[in-house]
C-alpha cells in the first residue's frame, strides 16, 4: 500500500474494506441511500469545526468527509457507472469552465459578476441536457436543509430585481407576518382548530428571517448554530447551578428565570 498521505492509500482501503470476500460486513450492506445521511453529517461536522476554529478537528472532519465521496465513488464503480477518477474529472472540468475569468478571456468586475456568471453557465449547462425549465428558480436543489433553499430563492429572485431594496422594509415585513401568526394564537385560543393555517404563518415568518439574514450578509445556519451553542451553553450552567437546590425539575419557572438572567449576567451579555 501507498503512503498513508496518497489518495490512492484511501481508495485501496475502501476497495479492501467493500472486497466481497475478504470485506467488512458493515460496509458491504451499504448501498447509497443509507450512506446518504452519514455524508451529510460529516458535511455538518465540518462546519462545527469551523465555527469553533477547531483546525485539528477540522482536519479531521474533512478527512470523513472525504471518506464519504470515496466511499459513494466505490460503491459506483461496482456497477461499473464511474470511478473516483471520473469524479476528480467531473469537478475540475466544471471549475474550468465556470471560471471563465480564470481560464478563459471573459472579464468580471467583483465577486456579484462571478456569481451572475455562473448562474448563466449552470442555465447554459442545463439546457445542454435537455432541461427545459428556465425559471431564475431551476437547479435549487431540493434535497436542501429548508433554511439553506429559502436563502437560495431569495437571493436567484433578487438577480432579477424581486428583492426588498434594504433590511428596513424587511423588518417591517416580519412585524407584519408576526403580527398574523400572533392572529393564528388567538384564534386558537378561541377554539378554532387552524394548525394549517399557523404553518402557513410561521413558515412565512421563517422565510422573512432567512430573507433579513440575507439582507443582513449573514448565513442562517451559522447564525442559528451559534445560537443553539449560546442555548446549550446557559442551559448547563443553569443546570450546575439547580444542581444543589435538587435540578432544573424541582425549581419553578420564576426560579428558571432567575438562573438564566444571572447565567447571562455572569457572561456579561444581555443578550
């Protein structure tokens, strides 16, 4: 076997590890479908170690990932559709061709006309395969985390000119939609049975968000990652701090209150 650092090393062992004799049970069950999750997972992995700037992690969490792309390339060269060289080409033919600025002699002024461009490209790419839509919207996949497709929507509307002109009309737009869902609250408190109609207003109120964060130049998964670590890092000092009073359970929610408004104190955050 090659040097441990040679990609060549890593396809060798997976090979070894899907050989239909000699392989490892687990990895000769899995087909595509069920390796699909693992593959997103590492790719969320990779982005917690990038927000806690965690550069050993990283390396690590990359190499899974990695791991992930080997190990769909494997399983599609056993049916003999294509190979992990076929992917390498795959992607470096489109990188070529996507850049034309780059590797060609088109010429773009800021990163806004490298993105316009290559939306042109992808349209020009799918057409060549016989897609016929041709809606700004065509090619946002939809196998996306939601949060990541609304901001994808938004923002191929917004390269045609559909697009709020700042963030203030925007935070009026969440006011209003608040307001609505607020509406949806009452009524159900007076017996009305809308839970359809309270999706509807919250998903609304969910893709103005996506939209203000836009606005904003900050990633919604990001953002709401830090915020679910700020979360679970008050919610267990709260805990250390019930602990001796007999846990979370035995205090009232007032009692809560006073913890997590002196969690956030001891931080220096009011946040």
């Amino acid at each position: 076997m090659s040097e441990l650092n040679d990609i060549q090393s890593l396809l060798q062992i997976m090979a070894r590890l899907r050989d239909p004799q000699a392989g490892c049970p687990w990895d000769l069950e899995q087909d595509f479908a069920s390796i699909a999750p693992y593959t997103v997972e590492e790719a969320y992995e990779v982005a917690d170690a990038i927000d806690r700037n965690d550069l050993h992690d990283l390396k690590d969490e990359l190499g899974d990932l990695l791991l992930q792309v080997v190990f769909h390339a494997q399983m599609a060269s056993e049916q003999g559709a294509f190979d992990f060289g076929d992917v390498v080409a795959s992607i470096s033919g489109k990188m070529i061709r996507r850049h034309p600025h780059i590797f060609g002699d088109a010429e773009v002024n800021d990163s806004d006309e490298v993105l316009a461009n290559w939306d042109e490209i992808k349209r020009s790419e799918r057409a060549a395969k016989g897609e016929q839509d041709t809606s700004a919207l065509a090619g946002i996949s939809r196998g996306l985390p939601e949060w990541q497709r609304a901001t994808k929507l938004q923002a191929r509307a917004a390269r045609t000119g559909f697009d709020w002109p700042a963030a203030r009309p925007v935070l009026d737009k969440l006011r209003e939609e608040v307001d609505e869902v607020q509406a949806e609250f009452d009524a159900a408190a007076g017996g009305a049975d809308n839970r359809q109609q309270l999706q509807e207003e919250l998903g609304d109120v969910l893709f103005v968000c996506a939209n203000l964060a836009r606005h904003a130049k900050v990633d919604v998964g990001t953002a709401l990652r830090q915020a679910n670590h700020k979360f679970e890092r008050r919610f267990r000092a709260m805990e250390a701090r019930a602990q001796p009073l007999g846990g979370m359970s035995a205090l009232s929610l007032q009692q809560q209150e006073s913890l997590w408004q002196r969690v956030k104190q001891d931080e220096g955050s009011g946040e």
